[in-house]
C-alpha cells in the first residue's frame, strides 16, 4: 500500500488535494480525520503540516507526499524531488531596510539575519562562504528588523508590499524559487505504486496546460494548418467524406489556444472546435 502525505492547511493544501482528486485518488476528506484509506487505489493519504511532510518522508514512515520545495530543503530530511506540480510558487529572498542593503549575500557577513526557514537560510549563507548569525522566528519576520532584533531579514516575498509597509526593500539575488512539489525519500528505489502516482499526476497537469483542438481544412492547405498545430508528436488527421478535405485533431497548449484559433481561420480551416482535457497519459 503506497502511503502519501497530504498539506492539511495553508496555500499547499487544496491544491494538492485537487490535483489528487484528478489524478483518480480519494475524494476529499469528510470531517478533519488525519487518515483516508482509498482501497479501490490500495492507498492511504496522511493530512499533516507541510512543514512536517519531508521530515516523514525522509524517516521513510510514509512513501511520498506533497509539500514546497523551500520546505523541503529548510526540513533536511532525507528526502528529494520526483516532480514539480505547478502551483504554490514562490520566492525566498533576503531584504534589509530601504537604503541600507547591501548589493548582495556577501555583504551579510556579522549581519543579524531573521527567518523561519533557518536551515534554508544557514546552508545558502555557508554556500556562499558568508559567516552572519540566523535568528529563526516562527512568524512575522518583517517586524523584526524594526525591533531590533535582526539587521536583515529572509523570507517569501511576492507582491513586496508587506515588505515596503515595513520600510524594508529586496537585494540580491533570489534565495530560491520554490513551488509544490512530490518528494520520496533519497537514495532509495521507488516504492510500490508511485510509478503509477507520478504517470497519473504528469497527465493531470499535462491536461490542465493542453486543450484539444478539432478543425476541418482543405488537404491543399493541411501542411500550413499542421504547421501552426503540430501537437506534441504529430496532428491527428482523418478523411471526409469529401475527398479535398480532412478533420485534424491536435493537443494545443491552453494560454495560445485562442491565437491558433484565428491562425486557423486565416489559414481556411473552418468548424474550429476546442474542447478540454480532463486526463492524459503521455
């Protein structure tokens, strides 16, 4: 039985759920229970903190589970990377108060550093041969440069304007770019099902960026209309029953579907339809 943690809270947390439910596995949970046995997949889904997720993993108690790559790497659990999921992306970057920041990590050396990704923070600062003491806070980090207890701060920072309302600006390069991802503990052969949980998952996200796009066009113009839908290997073309014109049907990525349509158009293609893909396997 292939075991899997679930994020039960925070921006990680429906999502997950979400792409799980796609992918074919339980439904959502019916009240707050930590367990769901899905038995028709020989699955169990574990609902934890997502800052706990990779310490599991890592320990080999549980086979995967889904939790942010800057988690992942703050925890130092035994645990890596089998795919990224697309959602929940961040950046983690260091920020001092406006004015004052230096031009990039080196200039943090003896610099009181907040985070509440401590070990995130300690092992890029060692990469980069910088010595500066971290002070690790479970929240409101931005504060603490106004209270005097850190120079510099570490932290998710996204629009910035939590950051510029306490007089504080980013410098540097970004610490990391973090998004969702699915992790198995490191140095091991994957075990039983999570083939089948990484193919499932692939096409649910697959699905989400690709629609389907159907159109008839003369055969005369067939090489120009492929040339704008190629798909991922080749189109999909079948005959009519008038001979001079074929039905193509194409994998279109979602955010262009609209600038092909009319591409189409241009072309000749007429009975231009799109339709969605709700799974695939690739």
């Amino acid at each position: 039985m292939l075991r899997i943690a679930v994020p039960n809270k925070g921006s990680l947390a429906e999502p997950a759920a979400a792409l799980l439910r796609e992918a074919g596995y339980a439904e959502r949970r019916t009240g707050r229970e930590l367990v769901l046995h899905d038995h028709a997949n020989d699955v169990e889904l574990y609902f934890l903190r997502p800052r706990d997720i990779a310490v599991y993993v890592g320990a080999g108690t549980l086979d995967a589970g889904i939790t942010g790559r800057d988690l992942l790497l703050d925890s130092g659990a035994d645990a890596e990377e089998v795919l990224e999921l697309g959602f929940a992306s961040s950046t983690f970057r260091f920020a001092a108060r406006t004015g004052e920041a230096p031009a990039d990590v080196t200039g943090l050396a003896g610099r009181r550093v907040a985070t509440s990704y401590d070990g995130l923070v300690r092992a890029h600062l060692a990469e980069h041969g910088v010595d500066a003491p971290v002070v690790r806070l479970d929240g409101a980090v931005e504060i603490s440069v106004a209270l005097g207890v850190a120079d510099v701060i570490a932290d998710v920072v996204e629009t910035g304007s939590t950051l510029r309302a306490a007089g504080l600006e980013v410098f540097g390069d970004p610490i990391l770019r973090s998004e969702a991802v699915l992790v198995q503990r490191r140095g091991t052969s994957a075990p039983e099902g999570l083939d089948v949980l990484v193919r499932r998952v692939q096409g649910v996200l697959v699905a989400r960026e690709y629609v389907m796009v159907d159109y008839d066009v003369h055969v005369d113009l067939l090489d120009a209309a492929s040339a704008v839908t190629p798909g991922l290997e080749s189109p999909t073309v079948s005959p009519l029953r008038d001979a001079s014109y074929v039905a193509v049907r194409s994998m279109v990525r979602r955010g262009e579907v609209n600038a092909v349509m009319d591409r189409l158009y241009e072309i000749g293609a007429r009975a231009i339809l799109v339709t969605t893909i709700h799974a695939c396997r690739i």
